[in-house]
C-alpha cells in the first residue's frame, strides 16, 4: 500500500493539522492515534520509509533554535520552500 506523507503542524486554533497536499488545499485534521502502541509502530513506519531512501527530506533552509522566532516570520512571509528545520 503507498501512502502519502505529510507534515504536521499546529494551526492558530491549536488543531493539529497535516499539511503537504495539494498547494490550494486548505490544512485538514490529522487522523488522531488513540493508543501509545499504534503510534509508536505508526512513527516506527514511517523512519523505516526515510532511512530505506523511498523518501527523500529535502531541507531547504536550517534555522538555529535561538532564532527561532525569525524562521516563524519567515515562514509566514512565504520566504521559505521545502522543509525548514531548527538546530540545537
């Protein structure tokens, strides 16, 4: 079975939702995984794809976390493409 990834993220209504879809697509709510035990095997799956090299995670741009605040605005400006990523 192939299935789509997306990421997720936390809306300004605290809802997590997934993004990744089509460009105009509005954000939709993730799918919600009741128990500790399918989450895992969920989280587990999806690490197996990335390190198989199925999927590849372009990181576009890396922020330090002491600028954390500049890559929100960033993001918010639609400054940034692909995936961003905060350093320790």
């Amino acid at each position: 079975m192939r299935r789509a990834l997306a990421l997720l993220s936390v809306c300004s209504s605290a809802t997590l939702v997934a993004c990744g879809g089509a460009p105009d697509a509005p954000p939709t709510p993730a799918p919600h995984i009741e128990r500790r035990d399918a989450l895992e095997a969920s989280a587990n799956e999806l690490f197996e794809v990335v390190a198989s090299g199925k999927v590849r995670i372009n990181v576009n741009q890396r922020f330090a976390l002491k600028d954390a605040a500049d890559a929100h605005k960033a993001l918010e400006a639609r400054a940034t493409s692909g995936s961003s990523v905060l350093t320790i």
